[in-house]
C-alpha cells in the first residue's frame, strides 16, 4: 500500500479521555475477521503494530515486555510445568516464550480467531514461527468453552487475552476463574492478563474478589509496556498451592536464553505494588 502519514491510538481509552498516540507511516494489513476488525501498521517509532478492533495488541518495539512476564514468572515457580495451555496468544509471543523452557513436554493453544494467527504469520514471524514447534497444539476455539471439557489436565495456564470488552469479555468472569481452576492439576498455576492498576483499579478490584474464592494464593503483578494504557499492564497470578516468591525457582529463570526484559530481580520486583494499591487488593 502507498506511503501516508496517520496518527492512532487506543480507541477504548480515547472514550474515557485519556490517549496515547503513535505515528504510522503505512498500512501493511486490514482485514475483518468473523470477531473483530484486525489491522497491521507500520510506525517510525515502534515498528510493526497489530491493532485489534481499534486497539493496540503488541509492537515489535515493547512486546518482550509484555510476552516475558506474562510466561517466565508462572514457569519459574512451578517446579514441574510439563503441561501448558494458552488462551488467546494468536500473535505466537507468549509460545516463544514457553518454549525456551525444556520442562514443558505440551503447549495447547486457544485462540478464538484464527485470521490472528495467519495475519500474525506472515507479519510478525519471529513471535508467530513458535506455532510451528512440534510441541504445540492450536485450537480454533473460544477459550471459556474449551475449558469445560478439559479437567484436571494442565500444570500452567496463560490467559493472554485482548481487552474485556469484544471477543475477551468472556474470559473476565468468575465462571471463568471457576474453569481456570478445575482445568488445572492439583498444583497448578494460572496467570492472566489483568489490565492497568492506575486506569483500570475498580475492575481489578472486582475481578480479584472472586479470584479469591477459588484460588488460596492470589497476587497481582505488572510490567511496563509504553505502549499500553498508562505504560503499564498487570497479570493475576492465580495458585492451588505455590507462591510467586517464596517457590520462585532463580536458577531456572538465570539460564532462560535471549530475554530482553525479564530476569530474576525483576521477577521479585514485579509484585512489589505501589502503597495506593493496598486499597484496591
């Protein structure tokens, strides 16, 4: 496509009056899948973006930020994480992260859309090329219903999810949690992507009051992303049994190879919340 200047942002925030915006240069992709509008931009300062429905998934700038913490911080405190499911994840970021981990013998993946993935293929390879390793399973499903049949059978679950609104909003719910839980062993670990402790603190908040009735270990993490809202995204961790700190595993997460953002100081770090946060948890 030809050249052009345009300016975009993340069209859910600009709602609320808060906006980030970033320069593109050229729309290498647009395409409305049976889900959402999904688009491909080219920018001087981030790289390549993928947009989803108006909002900003990854860039190629910052995505390591987000993929590193989102996987290394629940596979370096279960000693044994052999079985791993994601939910969502169609960029390929999140595998290429669990695979560097000799442990896992399974990835299963769930991404509800599959035009994510092919997009995700041919625009950004060295997150998507993780699809082709041969211990990944894709599952063109949506992810609350591809847990009720699944019991008992995962060591790790990574709910790398879009925003809850659109095609995620199932996956914030406290049935959900409720199948988070069941659908891990009786040691398992869940992590999932849990939006912005300074624009998002009441829904946080909420989502953590039923986080607690299923899972005896509860923690809220984060991680700076300049491209997120307010530069910075949080994760639930959700556990039957380990906890983030005291069962973090230093050694494994010190021979992780080619990490960009994640290590093991920042893993402790990570759970180390601001003193207006003591409200909200």
């Amino acid at each position: 496509m030809s050249k052009l200047e345009l300016w975009f942002g993340d069209q859910y925030e600009k709602e609320r009056g808060r906006y980030l915006q970033i320069r593109g240069d050229n729309v290498l992709k647009k395409v409305i899948s049976p889900f959402q509008e999904i688009c491909v931009v080219n920018t001087p300062a981030f790289g390549k973006v993928l947009i989803n429905d108006g909002i900003i998934m990854l860039t190629e700038a910052d995505e390591a930020g987000y993929h590193e913490m989102i996987t290394h911080v629940p596979l370096c405190v279960h000693p044994s994480p052999m079985n791993v499911l994601v939910i969502g994840g169609g960029d390929g970021g999140t595998v290429r992260e669990i695979i560097k981990h000799s442990q896992v013998n399974k990835v299963d993946v769930c991404e509800i859309d599959e035009k994510v993935i092919d997009i995700c293929r041919e625009y950004f390879p060295k997150l998507a090329n993780s699809f082709d390793n041969k211990k990944v399973n894709i599952f063109f499903e949506d992810g609350a219903k591809f847990l009720d049949n699944r019991k008992n059978q995962y060591d790790v679950i990574i709910v790398d999810s879009s925003d809850p609104i659109g095609p995620g909003t199932t996956l914030f719910t406290e049935d959900f949690y409720n199948s988070l839980f069941k659908a891990l062993k009786e040691d398992g670990i869940a992590v999932t992507q849990l939006e912005s402790i300074f624009w998002h603190a009441d829904f946080i908040k909420s989502t953590f009051g039923f986080i607690k009735k299923f899972f005896p270990k509860s923690f809220y993490y984060y991680t700076m992303v300049p491209t997120y809202p307010s530069g910075m995204i949080g994760f639930s961790f959700c556990s039957k049994k380990y906890h983030p700190i005291e069962n973090f595993i230093a050694e494994r997460a010190n021979q992780l190879p080619s990490l960009k953002y994640y290590h093991s100081g920042i893993h402790r770090a990570a759970f180390t919340l601001p003193a207006f946060c003591q409200n909200i948890f």
